[in-house]
C-alpha cells in the first residue's frame, strides 16, 4: 500500500494546537501562522476554522491528541505535496524579499536613489 503524506496536528493538555517542519510550513501558507522554531500554532478556538481550511484544500490530516484517538482524514486526491511546493517557494521568495529589504535599509538615501537609477 503506497503511503501517504499527511499533515500531522498535535493537541497536548494546552490551549493550542501545534505542527512543526513541512506541516508548520503549509499552514504558514495557508492560514499566516508564524512559524518559530520550525513549528507553527495555533489556539484550540480556531480549530473548525482550520480544518474547514484543511478539507477545502484537500489536504489529508491527522491530530495526534494526547488523552484520546487520533482524528485522520485522508482525501483521494490529496493535495498535500502541491500545497506543500507553493508554500516552500512563497517562503524562499518572503526570505529573499526579507534580505533585499534588510540591505536596502542600511543604503544612504543617495546610495539607495542611485540603486532606484541603476534599475530603470
């Protein structure tokens, strides 16, 4: 049987709900979550809002909870991997928009007018 990727939520006793590496990336993408320490979260509020999220993409999940079952849902056509490539290239692009913007700043204005005349 062909395994499938997933995106995997854990829930411990706290309010919030948490994924880390690829999974932390894809919701970056696709709901702005920040992500820290290669992982990403969110309050246990806004969990219907993010399946819903989930469900509308296609994107196969599972939450691991640490006091009950897992809940798992896998679609046919899961489209984990595409959304998973579009959020690493938006990502890679936000970083170097990040440098270009961090050496920017640290131009004289004349240093940065004759940059904006180097352009043109």
């Amino acid at each position: 049987m062909e395994e499938k990727t997933i995106l995997v939520l854990y829930k411990d006793n706290s309010k919030f709900y948490k994924a880390s590496g690829k999974d932390a990336i894809v919701l970056n993408y696709l709901f702005d979550y920040k992500i820290s320490n290669n992982k990403a979260g969110f309050p246990d509020n806004v969990i219907d809002s993010v399946l819903n999220g989930l469900n509308e993409n296609e994107i196969s999940y599972q939450i691991i909870y640490v006091d009950k079952n897992p809940i798992i849902k896998y679609f046919d056509n899961n489209r984990y991997e595409e959304i998973l490539e579009k959020a690493i290239l938006k990502k890679k692009t936000r970083e170097l928009i990040d440098k270009i913007l961090d050496k920017l700043n640290k131009l004289s204005i004349n240093e940065l007018n004759d940059f904006l005349e180097n352009m043109e």
